[in-house]
C-alpha cells in the first residue's frame, strides 16, 4: 500500500563447486520504492558489505555452501505493480554450473 514499509529479503547462495571471490550481486529496485536501505549478513567464512543505501550493487566472497542475506526495507511511493528481480553473476574465470538459478524476482500490487 502507497506510503507503507516494504520488506524484501535475497538470499545468495554458492551451491559450489568451488568457493567464489567477487561475485556481483544486483537489485535494482523498482521505482516506487523509496528511502530504501539494505544491511547483509554473511554466513561464517564467507563476506559481503554491511550495509548500503538505494539499489544493492555490490560483491560477496562465499565458500561452498555459504550464503549472504540481504534485508532491504523501503517505502512504497506509487501504485500499480512492484517488479524486483536480483541477480547474482560469477566472477570471469569462475564455472558456474547452474547459471539459471542466478536470479529470481518478486511481483506486488500495489
């Protein structure tokens, strides 16, 4: 609803091979949401920026079976249909056998 909280929560998982250093993580935020900020939590071992403000353009180092969770809490601004989709890329040189699960996006009318 127009001027309420809005919450979304990305999970980056490594499913290996192999641990990765710099992978980009990406969310572009719709529009309508405004007075975003993000924090991330990394699981042990692994590392990520703390926190940020506005889109998540940033990169995570994980081992195998680690994981960064990224909070992102803004405010609706406008109305009609929120489209946020968040993408993770492996560094150049880095094999990633399941390129397809490298992005997921979430829909919300508002």
């Amino acid at each position: 609803v127009q001027g309420q909280p809005i919450t979304y929560t990305v999970v980056v998982t490594n499913n290996g091979p192999s641990a990765v250093t710099g992978a980009t993580v990406t969310d572009v935020l719709p529009a309508a949401i405004g007075s975003a900020t993000w924090t991330c939590a990394a699981s042990a071992g692994s590392t990520c920026v703390a926190s940020g403000a506005g889109d998540v353009n940033t990169t995570v180092d994980l081992l195998v079976g680690g994981t960064a969770t990224f909070t992102i809490n803004g405010t609706v601004t406008g109305t009609g249909t929120l489209v946020n989709t968040a993408t993770v890329a492996a560094p150049l040189g880095t094999l990633d056998p399941t390129p397809a699960n490298n992005s997921a996006t979430d829909n919300n009318t508002t």
